[in-house]
C-alpha cells in the first residue's frame, strides 16, 4: 500500500462524516428531544435545591423561634423574685403565687410534700452561659402571658 493510501484511510477512519458505505450511519439529533431532556434535568435539580433551601430555612427559624422563646421566658424570670443568685447551668423552678407575682427557686415541685405554698408551678428551667434560660420543662402553656 502506498503511502498516499494509509494518509487516506487514517482521515477516514477519525472523519465525523461518513466516507464510504461501510461507514457507521450517522442519524441528526432530535432537538425538540434534547431540549426536552435538558429541561427536564433542569427542573429536577431546581426542585432538589429549592427543597434543600426549604429545608434550612425552616430550621433557621425553628432556631429563631426557640431564641426567642428563650428571651421570653428570661424576660419572665427576671421579672420574677429572685432570693438568690443563679449559677450557670443550675436547675431552677418559676412559681406564681396565688396575687400573680413569679418567683423563681430552687426546690422542685415534687420537694415541697404536702405543704405547696404557690398558685402553680410555670416551668423548670437551665440558666445558659448567656444569660438566657432553657425551659426544660412547662407545666403552664402560657408562659408569656405577662
């Protein structure tokens, strides 16, 4: 074989058209098919991202509800008669006596026995590193009525 010819074979073979019959059939692309499946991926990995971003976006204000709920029932408990200083991360009870006034203390309802000098117990709460009080406990749903 002359060199001409394996010049001509090799472009043949690494052609993007056909060159001769035996050639692979090379059939046009279906646009209208392409477009509807690159729209399609589209959608779906909009809709992924949009839940993803939904998703955190509840969280973000599930945290914020509960900072707030936090600054709330801080509110609550320093408006509330304190007879001692709270350290951090103690347990302590709201009270509200039988004229409206809350007190905070550091028995538990289950400690006072049979003589229970308060209206009702509101919560059990932690005092956080800042400032801020957990409820870790509510026996009265409305905590923020004040």
């Amino acid at each position: 074989m002359t060199e001409e010819h394996n010049e001509l074979e090799k472009k043949q073979s690494t052609s993007p058209i056909p060159m001769h019959v035996g050639s692979a059939p090379i059939k046009p692309e279906d646009r209208r098919l392409l477009q509807a499946n690159a729209v399609e991926a589209m959608h779906i990995h909009a809709n992924e991202q949009v839940d993803m971003l939904r998703k955190q976006a509840e969280l973000i204000m599930t945290q914020a509800r509960e900072v707030e709920e936090r600054l709330k029932i801080a509110n609550e408990i320093y408006k509330a008669e304190i007879r001692f200083t709270p350290k951090i991360h103690g347990t302590y009870h709201l009270y509200e006596k039988k004229n409206g006034e809350r007190l905070l203390s550091m028995v538990a309802p289950n400690e006072w026995g049979r003589s229970f000098p308060w209206e009702k117990h509101i919560a059990t709460v932690r005092l956080l590193g800042d400032q801020t009080w957990e409820v870790l406990e509510r026996t009265e749903h409305d905590i923020m009525m004040k």
